[in-house]
C-alpha cells in the first residue's frame, strides 16, 4: 500500500483454518499486501484438516457452508463430506493465491505490544514485528481427552476422533465409541455395517432431527455451473432458512422451536421401534438445548443387530475394554472418544502481553470474553475470529467469519487512516456487552435444563442470543463509542 493511501500496515494472521484463509484473501483485496499468515500444522484447512473420522460431514447444507466469494457448483450432497470440504479449502487457497503468505509448521507462542506494534515469537524461534494480529486460532480446536482410570492399559487402540488413526483396522473388529454429539453420531452411522460390534457409551441421549442428505445429481450440478444466479440464489435462500433457526433457539418458546421438538419427537417414536431401546434414547431435556444433532440414519443404524447403546457410566478402561459402573466388561478392539474439543481454549496457550503488562491469562482468568468475540481490552490491535460466545449454533461459521472480518476491516480502517494508532474495547464497553448479553441468554433454549458445551462455568450460554440479524447489524459498521482509540 502507498503512503498516499495512509499508514501502511503489516499484518499476521494466526492459523490458516476456515477463517484464516479468508483473512488472508479479504486483507489483499482490501490492499494490504504486507502480512504473514502463521499456521503451526503443514497444511491449511484447520478442523477439516484434523477430523477425518469416517461419516464427517458438515451439519449445515454445504451451499451456504461456502464463503459468499466463492460459491461451488460442485459439492456433492446437501452436506458433503469433510474430506470435500478440505479439497474446497485448499482449493479456494490457491485460486486466491494466497498459500504464499503462508508459513506453515510454526506456531505463534507469543506476543508482546511494544511501542504500538505487536513482537510475535513462533516455537521456531522466529519472531516478527506488526501492526495488527488477526487471530482466526479456531474454537473446537483442541481435543478433550477424558480421564478415564486405566486409558493408557487399553490392549487396543484408543485415540479421540480428531485424531483418527486410519492406520488402525476397523472391519469385523468391536468397537466402542465415546461420547453421542455429533461427531458419534455420524461414526455409528458411518461404521455400524463395517464392524463386528459397535457399543456406543452414552452419557445424555440425544435429540436427532430427521435430515435427509441427497446427492446433487450431475444435472443439477451442471445448472449450477452455468447459471451462477442459481447458485447465488441458492446460497441466499439457505442464509434466509437458517436464520429462522437461529432465531427458533434463542426463543426457547417460540413456535419454530416447538416444531422442532415435534419433529425430534416424532422421529423417535416412528423410527425406533424396540420400546427399551426408545426409552434408552429419550432425552430428558428439551430440543437443541444442546447442540442439535441432524441426521436420516443414526436411528436405522443403531437398531442394526450389532449395535449396542450403553448407558451405564464408564468406570474405567482395562487392557481388554471398557468397565462400566454396573460391572460388566465390554470387550473391545478399538476404542473412539468422540468426547469434543476444549471450547475455552481458543487462542491459549499463546502467551499476549498488552498494553501495561496486562496478559490474555489475566483478561481470561476467570472465563474467556471479548467485546462481540473480536476485541479484549488493553490487547490494542488483535482482533478475533470465531472468538469468545460468538454465534455457533447450527449455523454456517463461515458467514459470521465474514460479518466479523468486516466489521475488522472498518477498525484496521481507522490505524491506517491515521484516526488512532491503537484500538481496543474499552473495558465499560466489554462489562456492558457481557452483562446484557448474560441477560438475553435467559430466554434461550440452551439454559432449559441440559448440560452442555454450550455453557459457561456459570451456566451461562457463551454464544450469541440474539436474533441472527442484530449480529449481522452489529457486524455492519463498529460503535466506536465502545472503543478506546489513541
Ligand atoms: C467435527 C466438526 C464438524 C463441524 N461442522 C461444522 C458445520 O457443519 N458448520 C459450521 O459452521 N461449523 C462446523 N464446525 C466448526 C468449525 O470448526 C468451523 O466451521 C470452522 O472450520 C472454524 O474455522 P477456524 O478457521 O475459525 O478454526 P479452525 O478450523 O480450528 O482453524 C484454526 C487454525 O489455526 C491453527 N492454529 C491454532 N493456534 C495456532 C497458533 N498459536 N499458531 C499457529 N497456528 C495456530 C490451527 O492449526 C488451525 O489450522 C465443525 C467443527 C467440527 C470439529
């Protein structure tokens, strides 16, 4: 960028996932040619990089699973599988040649602001200097492995589902699996007709939306590819579709809700027809109080005859298999903790040191928070993607990457327009904004009586409850009134 065109401005992006990619590619076009994207494995794509379980698919239609710049004609199914959804982000990596920016096989362990820049330090030692961090680190990142007494005596395989050894051999094997989200869900799917035995270990029962998952026939992939309007269309349709059911859930009485209690209702009491096992998936909360779970077989699946849903806790693991509380060994071959991700973690353990010595860990002590998941007070210039209680619920992330990487835009406007050197929410403005939203979330469905990764240690939602268009509207212009800008 000239001078003429302001202060110029280098930037790092830390990770390369989802949202990494899209920073990178919306920084050059917005003309800011001066950044490093910092990725600390050696390929891009970040959770469909590392969850390779067999049935990974998105949960929300693959054509609004897209970013709005690069709409495909080509997924396969309403919701491809990952390993689809991989190919589509390494693919839009180098049509917007951007893989050049990339270093990879570095992580960022530290930064420190010093003089208005921020010193970052990666575990190679390399150190860089910059104006702004844009930190897209990811929330179901890092893997919660549970622990159980006795894990590392397993005789078998054990390993979660994000790190799926496909070195390990499945067919006519016992499996278990750990854990009824929806990464079990889509392995039982995926394995039951594949194993000698599957024992799925549940700890909460399930609500499961019935949810078809078509292939796109060639023709219609082919209408797509010539009639880009009907691919834009599709995409806006979608977008207008899942914005009811973001507002269905943060209305735990709404009408949209209860439709989607009846149809979980009515697909357990249609589709299962052995009365223990029904009453064994039965949950005793309300429908997408926890993270609802979409799928067209798991129900066919788990009624297969070598399928098995156990329901005593787990009382530890020994060489032979899995010990539940009600004594009984359950021999296994192969054990899958499908047991979820830290989702407090995001970008720790990076080290940040702000302005005044203030650190992350202190900011964090008692919970992670960020004004509107972007910005922490005193950590002037770094602003998050899909951080802290943003929206995640059954929704795309990759368009509320985009409203957020707008709305960034807009704050990195003000440094190199020269109206401030340093930006950071105010912490009256974060107290505010947490307050108010701790209020809202009392009337959304996710504090109807489950547990769930969802809530805090307070039990208090860490996502958005509002409406999904005050998101968008929050997204569109920043309230620089919040700020503290010098
Ligand atoms: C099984 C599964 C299914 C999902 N399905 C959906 C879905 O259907 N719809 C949906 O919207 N979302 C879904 N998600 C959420 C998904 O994580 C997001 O949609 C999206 O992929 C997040 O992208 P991201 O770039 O923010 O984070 P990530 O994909 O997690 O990428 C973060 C990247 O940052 C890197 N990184 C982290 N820390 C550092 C560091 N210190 N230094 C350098 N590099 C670092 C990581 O290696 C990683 O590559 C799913 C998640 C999982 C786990």
């Amino acid at each position: 960028m000239d001078d003429d065109q302001g202060r110029p401005l280098r930037f790092a992006v830390i990770g390369a996932g989802m949202a990494g990619i899209l920073s990178a590619i919306k920084l050059r076009e917005a003309g800011y040619d001066d950044f490093t994207v910092y990725e600390k494995a050696d390929r891009v794509g970040g959770t469909w990089r590392e969850n390779t379980y067999p049935g990974l698919s998105c949960d929300v239609p693959s054509h609004l699973y897209s970013y709005s710049f690069a709409l495909s004609p080509d997924w396969s199914h309403r919701f491809s599988p990952g390993r689809e959804i991989q190919a589509y982000l390494e693919d839009v990596t180098r049509r917007h040649d951007v893989e050049g920016a990339i270093r990879f096989g570095e992580e960022v362990v530290r930064g420190e602001f010093v003089d208005g820049r921020w010193r970052l330090e990666t575990s190679t030692g390399h150190r860089d200097e910059v104006d702004v961090v844009i930190a897209a680190t990811g929330v179901l990142h890092h893997p919660r492995v549970p622990d159980f007494e006795g894990l590392d005596e397993f005789e078998g395989a054990a390993f979660h589902s994000a790190r799926w050894d496909h070195d390990v051999q499945l067919d006519g094997r016992r499996v278990g699996i750990v854990g009824t989200g929806s990464t079990a869900i889509q392995i039982v799917s995926a394995l039951v007709d594949r194993v000698e035995h599957l024992t799925l270990f549940q700890r909460t029962a399930q609500w499961v939306f019935p949810q078809d998952n078509p292939a796109y026939p060639d023709d219609e992939r082919e209408a797509f590819r010539s009639d880009p309007d009907r691919l834009a269309g599709l995409h806006s349709h979608l977008k207008e579709l899942f914005g009811v059911f973001a507002n269905a859930v943060i209305d735990a009485d709404s009408p949209e809700i209860r439709m989607i209690e009846d149809a979980c209702r009515a697909n357990l009491e249609e589709n299962v027809s052995d009365p223990e096992l029904r009453e064994k998936l039965r949950p005793d909360y309300r429908a997408a109080c926890k993270r609802l779970i979409m799928s067209g077989d798991f129900y066919d699946r788990i009624q297969r005859p070598n399928a098995e849903v156990v329901v005593e806790g787990i009382d530890r693991i020994e060489p032979a298999g899995v010990r539940t509380a009600d004594g009984r060994l359950h021999e296994l071959d192969v054990l899958v903790l499908a047991t979820g991700f830290q989702v407090d973690a995001f970008m720790r353990p990076m080290e940040l040191v702000g302005r005044h010595g203030r650190t992350l860990s202190d900011a964090w002590a008692q919970r992670p928070s960020a004004y509107l998941s972007i910005s922490i007070p005193d950590l002037p210039n770094l602003f998050m993607l899909n951080g802290p209680n943003g929206p995640v619920g059954n929704f795309s992330l990759i368009e509320v990457a985009e409203l957020q990487f707008g709305y960034i835009l807009q704050l990195v406007e003000l440094l190199r327009d020269g109206e401030c050197s340093e930006v950071s929410v105010t912490a009256e403005a974060l107290e505010e904004y947490e307050a108010a939203r701790t209020e809202a979330a009392k009337n959304t469905i996710w504090v109807s009586g489950c547990r769930s990764w969802y809530l805090d240690d307070r039990g208090v939602p860490a996502t958005w409850p509002w409406p999904f268009d005050r998101f968008r509207k929050e997204m569109a212009a920043p309230d620089l009134a919040a700020y503290d800008r010098r």
